[in-house]
C-alpha cells in the first residue's frame, strides 16, 4: 500500500511502501496456499468491490446458527481430531460466523471439497432459509479477513471491535488445542495492519 498520490514521471525516487502485507520470512505464503474460508456473514455498509466476491446472510438466518464457546470448542476439537486442518479458529460475531483453517495440502482439490464439507456440516447444520456460505481459498481467504479486522466488513465502518473478537477466537481455538503458530501469526498481522490503517485515517 502507498501512501500517495506520486506523479507517475517522477524521476530517482522509488515508492517505498506505506505497510507490506507480505510476511517478511517468506512463511506466509505457505500459509496462503492452504488456508481455507467457510464463512456465513451479513451485508455490511461498505462496497466489496475491492476484496473477494461475498454473498450475505440475512441476521435472522446467522442468528439461528449461532454457536455458544463450548459448541466452538467442540467443533474446533473435532475437526482437529478428524485430521481436516492442521490448525483452525471460527471468527463468532452478531455480524458473521468464519471458519478459518489450514489443510494439510492446499493443491488436493478432491480433500479441499471434502473438508469444505464436512465442516461446512458442523458449523451450520442443514443451513436454514437466508442463510449463505461462502467458500475461500489461500489469498482470496487472507484477503478477505485481512478487510474484515480493519473494520471494511462491519455493519459500521472501521468498527474497532472486530479485532478484539478475532483475538478471543484466537484463543478458543488455543485452548482447544487447534490453534498454533499459522493462526497466531495471521491474527497478529491483521491485529497489526487494522492498528496501522486506522492511524492513515482522519478520524482515527
């Protein structure tokens, strides 16, 4: 991201960036390839015509799959027992339910599909009228929680809560036991990129 604008002509000078999302040890990468979305979430008052294509749950819909921490604990331990995902957090709030995890081998289209089942299952059971499930993959994944911890993916624009609720799924999934270093590390560079952003706005 630039902090701009910068005349196209300009000369000697290169544009350094304003924040890289990109992790500096080359391990996120990896993690993009692998990671997968199974997410349920209410329009917002933002256009996502720059992230991933999202279709939306009516409330009352993602209200009806709403899950307690116990009932997160258990999914998170089941799926780590089955051996779906090598780790997994679920993003619960009023505004959406995300199941984040990382496969064992993201390039398996057949095991991808499968696993997208399965859990897809667990989370939302026989999934009720108004209820819509989108499905992600590596950066199209990243891409679109990235959006969400700087608030682009909430009922109000650039709300601060979204990353308070990121971290305390982060630590569900810890005390479950499905959450180690990819998880951590992703919900630390939103945490980190949600701070940054927010200090280029006027309003903070």
């Amino acid at each position: 991201m630039l902090r701009g604008p910068r005349p196209v002509t300009h000369r000697a000078t290169t544009a350094a960036p304003l924040l890289t999302l990109e992790d500096p040890a080359g391990e996120g990468a990896q993690d993009d390839r692998s990671l997968i979305l199974i997410g349920a979430s209410v329009a917002n008052g933002i256009t996502a015509a720059h992230g991933p294509r999202i279709h939306h749950s009516t409330a009352a819909a993602l209200a009806s799959v709403r899950k307690s921490r116990r009932a997160l604990h258990a999914l998170l331990e089941w799926a780590r027992g089955q051996g779906l995902v090598t780790e997994a957090l679920v993003w619960e709030t009023c505004q959406r339910i995300e199941f984040y995890g990382w496969l064992a081998d993201g390039s398996d289209v057949a095991a991808r599909e499968c696993i997208g089942a399965r859990v897809r299952h667990q989370l939302y059971g026989c999934e009720p009228d108004g209820l819509v499930v989108n499905v992600l993959f590596g950066d199209a994944a990243r891409h679109h929680l990235m959006r969400t911890a700087c608030g682009l993916n909430s009922g109000l624009p650039g709300d601060t809560d979204v990353v308070a609720q990121l971290q305390t799924a982060l630590r569900i999934a810890q005390c479950s036991g499905a959450a180690g270093g990819r998880a951590t590390r992703l919900v630390t560079q939103a945490a980190d990129l949600a701070e940054e952003v927010r200090a280029e706005t006027e309003w903070g």
